[in-house]
C-alpha cells in the first residue's frame, strides 16, 4: 500500500514518448523507478538526455493530484468526479447562455496527445466557438505562419535523417545541445565530425556554439539587419542559384532590387556583429552544395517574429535551399506533441490538416464526419484570450498549460485570471495557474496513456501506458470525453484513443491513411501517401505544398523592438537550460535535475557587471516599469555586452514579470526576447 491507502499502482514497461522536448525519444519504465530509452524512430539507439532519464521522477510523485478540487469561497476543496464536473458544465453552460459561445476559452495542451487535443478542439466548436488554442502561440506560430504564408505548409521542410546530408548548418536563434540535445548529439554532431560546418547565430555562447565554426552573436532583436546583409552578400558574390530562382520563384526583381539599398557594413554594425564574420556565414552558406537553416526561439519570439522569418526563407529561396536533401528551413518544434496540436486543429484559425475555419468547403467536409458545422469566424489566441478574461472571456478551460508562468506581462496574466467567472485547470499537479481555479481536474501524464504524438520532422508515433493514473485520477482523454458528453447533444463516448486517431484521419487530409497499426513502434509521417503507405520525407520538392510550383520573395524591413533600451539599461532575453522545461512543473518536481541546477542565475558580461559594481553570485535586482525579480549574477564574457539573460522556469524568480506584451500582428507572438531592463545590486531589505 502506498501513504495515501490507495492500492500500489503496478509498474511494467511499455513503449512510450519523451514528454519533454519535441525530438519525440523512446522511452519507457525501468525496474527500480526509472526511465530509460527504448530504440525509437527517432532515437534509434535508445539514447536519451538528462531529463528523458528524470522523466520517471514526476510519476509517483507526492505533489500528483489525485482528486477532483473545486473552490469554496478561497480555498479548494476535494470534491468527487461527478461535482467537479456538474461545477464545470453549470458554469460553461450559464456563461453561454449570458454572453454566447464567443465567451468561453479553450486553451489546449502541446504536452498532451493528438487524441485529446483533437477531442479538445472539436469540443469547442461543438459549442460553437473557434476560441481554442495551444502554447504552438508562445513558440514557432510565427514561424509557421511566415512558412504556411510562402511555402504552404509550417513544419520543418525536412526530414533528421535527411539533413545529416547538409554541407553547412546555419542555426539561428536555437541552442539544440541543450534545448533538442537528441537531435544534436545523434544527427547534427555526426554530421560535423565528418566535415559539415556550423554556423550559429545567437547573442550568447552556448553549449551549441562550442561545436560551431563560426559564431555571430546578433545584438537581440536584430536578425533581420542580419539577414538581409547576408543576402546581399549572396547577391554581390554571384551566388544566386539562378536556376532556382527562375523556376521556382517570383518577386525577384524587386527582392534584388531592395538589397541594392542594404550597406553590409552598416548593417552587420547595427547587428551587433563583425562584417567580415558575417561575410564568411554568407558565404558558407551560399556556396555550399546543400545548406540547411534551422530556426528556433530567437528567431520566433519577437513581436515582428513572423517577419524575421521571412528573412531566413528568402535566404533559402536565393541560394535554392528548398526541396532538396539537406536543406530547407527547419524550426526545431518545442513540446512533444507542439506539432500534432497544430496539425489536429487546436489553434483559432483553422480545423484539423490546417484547413481555413473560413473555407466553406473545408467546414462542409468536416461536418459530414462531425455532424454539426464549425463557426466560420476564427477565434482569438491564448494571450488575447487571456487578456479579455472578465471582458469579452468569460470561462476557461487550461489543459496542460501553465499561463501563470509562462505568459508575458504575469502582473497583467495574473490580475487577468482572478477575472473569470469560472478558470478549469486539467494537469498533473496544482500548477501556479491552478492556484487561480474554480475547478481541479486531476489528469494522467506520459506513463499513464496512449495516444500519439507528433515530433518535430512529422513523424506520428505512440504512447503506451506503463501504469494507470494515481488515485482518483483519470486519462485525460477520459476526462475530456466525459466533460465533451456532458457539454453537448454529441456522441462523444470513443471506446479508445485508437477510434479518435481513425477519426483525426478521415478528417485531416495529412493524416489520411495513418493507422494505429501502420505506426506500430515505428513512425508514420505526415503529409502521408495513402496509395503509397508511407509519407514525404523531403517537402517542396517539385511544387511547394501550397500546390504552386513556385514560392515568393518578399521583401522584409527591420522593425524596431517593442521596448526602447534607453540610459544604462540592458536588453533581457529569456530562455532555457537543459535540465529544466518550460514552466518547470515536472522538471523542478525532479530532485536528480534539481541537483543538477538548482536556482536560476542572470548572465550578465563582466564590462556590465563592473559599471554595476556586480560580482559573480552577487544577488541583484532586474527591473522595469512591469515588474521586479531578484537573482543571483553569473558574470561570464558568454553573453554579449548590454544583453542579459535568464531563464523563465522558475515561479521565482519569475522571468515574465518583466517580459511585454507586445505581440506580433500575424501571429499574435509576444515578445519573450526582448525587454528592456535595469540592473543593480539588491540592497540588503
Ligand atoms: N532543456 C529544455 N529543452 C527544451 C525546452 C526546455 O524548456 N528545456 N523547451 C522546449 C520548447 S517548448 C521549445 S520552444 C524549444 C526551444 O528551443 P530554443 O529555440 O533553442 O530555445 P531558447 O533557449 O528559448 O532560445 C534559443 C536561443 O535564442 C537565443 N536568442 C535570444 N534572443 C535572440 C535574438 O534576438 N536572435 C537570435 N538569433 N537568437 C536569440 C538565446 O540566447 C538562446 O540561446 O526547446 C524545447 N526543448
Ligand atoms: N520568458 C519566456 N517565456 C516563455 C518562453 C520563453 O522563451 N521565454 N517560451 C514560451 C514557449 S516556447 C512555450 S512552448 C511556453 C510553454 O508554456 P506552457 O505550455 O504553459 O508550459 P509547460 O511547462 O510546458 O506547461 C506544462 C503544463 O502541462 C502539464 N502537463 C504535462 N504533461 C501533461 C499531461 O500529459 N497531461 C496534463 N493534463 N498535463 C500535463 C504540466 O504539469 C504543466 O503544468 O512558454 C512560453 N513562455
Ligand atoms: S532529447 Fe527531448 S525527447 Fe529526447 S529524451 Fe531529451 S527531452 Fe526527451
Ligand atoms: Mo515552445
């Protein structure tokens, strides 16, 4: 028996994916209350990262929530299934009755299955509102909007195995050893080993950086001054692939023609970084056979994010880096499954298989497997959701979702979450956003279900349970379905996860013909062939997959940062560690990731440091007009001066305190790279 009195669970190993990062490892239980890799798709050895081998810590945790909790004037109380849920349809129902369905947020979950965000988001528009969306906002939703614009489709144009073929790695903005370290030490390093070159673009000196060829450490927020000189450098040496750009592209006149205006000394200046260093990257990467960009956070988290990747695409197009081996445009996708929750329909603007919520035909075909027709009008994103709470939103539901730490601006975030009439919180554990709930629902994580996800090159693999949930808790899938039979006239009684996936592929014409079965233990990849079983490794190959046989230049200007760094202020820019992940619920429950780093520090460069009388360990205070935290300095020449950084894990210090909210105007992205800051010693009150 276990302290709580309930039944030990039983433990017994079964394939199962990684929750943490979207590389998508095998892993599964081990004897003795571990976890460890099995020979996955992705990781064909078995070899996984530090927090795939904690993975296991958070399963039988004590902080795990084991029942339902619903609020008694300021406290929650555990209450039974049936009034948690009674408490949650109460309120849905009377707060669209008052205000309509327009008034009710969806937020859906990157961590969980495609399954359940697919139920998720169907659940919604059964109740008449496109108000769903997934934290793919917070991360590349930019990327794939810029991608989804020029080349019809927002995923990595192609395939790991594929790319250990690229002659050059450009890396912008993403620190793989760390962040996808899998992927890093599996296919990248190999790759470097016999002779491709690395060139990476980040304001800090990262573990990534060590294995790089050439460093160019972009002032925050300046990729597009970068990239457009790059560009012109590509042009003034007689780079262009001329063949490629005569047959696959349009625009290129006037694309050429706005480069002319670029002064590469200048803008290599305004950068941040040295104009013969940034010569060489443009020259690496256009004269190599095949080049390869991989796009991540920096890239992507500026309020203007979308147009610094169109940058990077007209890049590729240029150089004719689309449509072939090792090559592309490749955003390292964030959570296990941040790419499934796009693909099946979890964002405002479009139904699974990214069809338009506009496109009357594409309702049409949805309805006749649904049996009720989507609302036509898109909905808002998570931020904007979150920002209307008690205005316009009246009731939310968050599934695996921490927005109390990880949405920008927390002052606003958190003063926006007391607003809702009712706030449904669904994880594993009583998160920071629980905190603010009306309702607890106490779900099942990585060990507990089955499913699928899919990682960040598109392969659909599955989940196996390698327990059951602790307690009274239950399968989010479960959960979901309850609440969806609950909610509406629709039948929403899925014997299993299996029958959900055959109804995601006869809805989304990328998953059409994906089988449980076909999966397997292996992969099946999206977009897939039906006739021919199997799916397309390299995208854009002959026509793009927006059906055109050709993609456009467009021509990008530098937008100015959110914030203004005036006076002796520092740039913030925010980020990650390797043992830590995202909002820190699971890996800061971990003891081994803990001991591995257990407080967060502010890298700041010694010449900022001195100017502030800073030490190494020093605790300081970082300060704007959002907000304050408190830290100690590691004052280390990795960071390039007038830039710190931090990471956002942490409850405290809680990073997006200071970040703004300024968001991109396609993609609704804030601005978690950027914040202007003061920083100083903390006094000693
Ligand atoms: N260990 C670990 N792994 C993770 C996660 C985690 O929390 N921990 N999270 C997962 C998720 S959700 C995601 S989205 C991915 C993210 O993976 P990455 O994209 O690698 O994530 P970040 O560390 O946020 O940002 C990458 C780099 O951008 C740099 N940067 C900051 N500002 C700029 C800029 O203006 N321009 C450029 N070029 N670079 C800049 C930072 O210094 C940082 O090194 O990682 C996934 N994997
Ligand atoms: N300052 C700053 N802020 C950032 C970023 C940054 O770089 N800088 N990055 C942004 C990015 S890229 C992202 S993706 C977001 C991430 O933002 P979130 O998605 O809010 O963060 P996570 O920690 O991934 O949220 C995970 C929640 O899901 C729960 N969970 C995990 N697995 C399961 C499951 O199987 N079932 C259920 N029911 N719950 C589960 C966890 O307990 C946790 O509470 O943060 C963003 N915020
Ligand atoms: S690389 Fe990513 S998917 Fe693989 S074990 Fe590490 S966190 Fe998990
Ligand atoms: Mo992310």
């Amino acid at each position: 028996m276990s302290d709580s009195g309930e039944p030990d669970r039983q433990f017994a190993a079964a394939e199962s994916i990684c929750p943490f990062c979207g590389v998508g490892c095998g892993i599964q239980y081990m004897e003795g209350g571990k976890a460890t890799g099995w020979k996955g798709p992705v990781n064909t050895k078995g070899e996984i990262c530090p927090k795939g081998a904690a993975a296991w810590d958070v399963i039988d945790h004590p902080d795990r929530l084991t029942a339902p909790l619903v609020r008694d004037g300021d406290v929650l109380r555990e209450a039974t299934w049936d009034e948690a849920l009674d408490r949650v349809v109460e309120s849905f129902e009377r707060v669209r009755r008052a205000h309509g369905p327009d008034a009710l947020a969806f937020f859906a979950s990157s961590n969980c299955t495609n399954e359940e965000n697919y139920v998720l988001q169907k659940l919604a528009r059964a109740l008449g509102t496109n108000n769903v969306d997934n934290c793919a906002r917070l991360c590349h939703a930019s990327t794939v909007a810029a991608m989804g614009d020029r080349l019809g489709a927002g995923a990595m144009t192609n395939s790991l195995d594929d790319l250990r073929e690229a002659d050059v790695f450009f890396l912008i903005g993403a620190n793989p050893a760390d962040q996808h370290p899998i992927i890093f030490r599996s296919y990248l390093l190999p790759a470097l080993r016999v002779g491709t070159k690395l060139v990476h673009v980040d304001p800090r000196e990262t573990t990534t950086t060590q294995a790089a060829d050439l460093h160019l450490p972009v002032r925050p927020g300046y990729d597009i001054p970068l990239l457009n000189a790059m560009a012109a450098v590509v042009v003034e040496d007689g780079l262009v692939n001329d063949a490629f750009v005569a047959e696959r592209t349009t625009g290129f006149e006037s694309y050429r023609e706005s480069l002319d205006g670029v002064d590469v000394d200048a803008a290599a200046e305004q950068a941040g970084v040295d104009p013969a260093d940034l010569r060489e990257a443009a020259r690496l990467y256009g004269e190599a056979d095949r080049a390869a960009a991989f796009t991540g956070m920096g890239m992507s988290q500026h309020h203007y994010g979308t147009e610094n990747v169109h940058a990077l695409i007209n890049l590729a197009l240029l150089t004719g880096n689309v449509g072939r081996r090792g090559t592309g445009v490749n955003p390292l996708r964030g959570q296990n499954n941040v790419q499934g929750a796009g693909d099946v329909g979890a964002l405002p603007n479009v139904l699974p298989g990214y069809q338009s919520v506009t496109d009357a035909d594409a309702r049409a075909r949805v309805s006749e497997v649904w049996g009720f027709e989507p609302p036509a009008l898109p909905g808002r994103t998570e931020v904007e959701l979150t920002h209307a709470a008690g205005d316009t939103v009246h009731a939310a539901y968050v599934f695996g979702e921490n927005p109390a730490v990880t949405e920008p601006n927390q002052e606003r975030v958190r003063a926006a979450l007391e607003r809702f009439d009712c706030l449904v919180v669904h994880d594993g554990f009583l998160t920071e956003t629980a905190e603010y709930a009306d309702v607890v629902l106490p779900g099942s994580l990585w060990a507990e279900k089955s499913g699928t996800v899919t990682n960040t090159d598109r392969q659909v693999m599955r989940m196996r349970p390698n327990t059951t949930p602790p307690g009274d808790a239950r399968t989010d899938l479960d959960i979901l379905c309850a609440l969806a039979g609950r909610l509406t006239d629709l039948d929403f009684d899925y014997p299993d996860p299996e029958s959900v996936f055959d109804e995601l592929a006869r809805v989304s014409p990328d998953y059409d013909g994906m089988t449980y079965d076909g999966i397997g233990t292996g992969s099946q990849r999206w977009p897939f062939d039906r006739d021919a079983g199997e799916g397309t490794a390299v995208l854009h190959r002959e026509a793009f997959e927006s059906g055109s046989k050709t993609a456009p230049f467009r021509i990008v200007d530098h937008v100015a940062p959110a914030d203004a760094v005036e006076g002796d202020a520092l740039v913030l820019t925010t980020g990650r560690v390797i043992q830590q992940f995202n909002s820190g619920a699971l890996t800061r429950r971990s003891e081994t990731l803990m001991r591995m780093r257990g407080e967060d520090v502010l890298q700041i460069h010694p010449d900022d440091a001195d100017a502030r009388s800073i030490e190494d360990g020093t605790r300081v205070v970082v300060e704007n007009d959002r907000g304050r935290v408190a830290l100690a300095a590691e004052v280390t020449p990795a960071i390039r001066p007038g830039t710190v950084f931090m990471t956002f894990h942490y409850a405290d210090p809680l990073a997006n305190r200071l970040t703004g909210d300024a968001l991109d105007p396609v993609a609704k992205i804030p601005e978690f790279k950027h914040s202007a800051v003061h920083v100083r010693v903390a006094s000693d009150d």
